[in-house]
C-alpha cells in the first residue's frame, strides 16, 4: 500500500527539498544567528504549549492561514 505525503498548508515537495538543502549547508554560527533574528523578530511569539494542546493550535493556525 502506497503512502501519500502530506505536506504544510501550501507547501510542496520542491519546497521541503529546498529547506533541507538550507540547512544542510548551513554552518553552526549561521543556524544560532539565524535562531537567535528568531527571536527578535516583532511580528511573531513563541509560545510554549502542552503537547496535548498543540494539534488544537496547528488546527486554529491552519484556519486563521486558510481565511486569509
């Protein structure tokens, strides 16, 4: 039986393979600068949730992505 991948809201294979490729070549000075813009990034949070929770809010995400 053959297996569908199922990939992110308007994501494809092209685009996965592409985020591989970046941080496969990514050095690790480059992956903790790149983590650390994270968060100084205003236009989003992070925010820590309980595991039993977070499949609520990768569905209230996917909404609020899908009406946009």
């Amino acid at each position: 039986m053959a297996t569908q991948n199922q990939f992110p809201l308007s994501w494809d294979e092209k685009r996965v393979r592409q985020m591989i490729e970046h941080y496969d070549r990514q050095s690790e000075d480059e992956s903790v600068a790149e983590d650390e813009a994270a968060f100084d990034n205003q236009d989003q949070a992070f925010v820590q949730v309980p595991l039993e929770l977070l499949p609520l809010v990768r569905e209230l995400i996917a909404k609020h992505y899908a009406s946009v």
